[in-house]
C-alpha cells in the first residue's frame, strides 16, 4: 500500500489561509460605513388622549370582593 504524501500539506493550508484573508479583506473594504452616524429626535404623537396626564387604574378579578 502506497504512502500518503503529506509533505506538500503546510503550503497548501498555509495558501488557503492567505487566499481566504485576503478575499475577506478585500470584501470588508468595499463596504462603506457612515462616518458621524445622528441621532434622530423622537416625534410625540399628534393625537392627545385624556388618559395621558392621569393614573388609571385597573383591577384584577382576583383582587375584587366576592359578590
């Protein structure tokens, strides 16, 4: 039974390695990032509603007296 070669492998590896940085390099650099992102103000909402300015309250079934 013949012997596997494997004198060639570390190149090989090693190339693939490289290849793969480079191309991944090369694809990030095309990506253009905004350079001074905003902030954009939050708007309110234009329709007012009476429950806005007061508490309400809301009970649960469990805490009213039994009837």
């Amino acid at each position: 039974m013949p012997q596997l070669d494997t004198s060639t492998w570390f190149i090989t590896i090693l190339s693939m390695f490289l290849t793969l940085f480079i191309l991944f390099q090369l694809k990030i650099s095309k990506h253009h990032y905004p350079e001074n992102p905003t902030i954009k103000p939050a708007k309110s909402p234009g329709q007012y509603t009476p429950w806005e300015n007061k508490w309400t309250k809301i009970y649960s079934p469990l805490s009213l007296p039994p009837q």
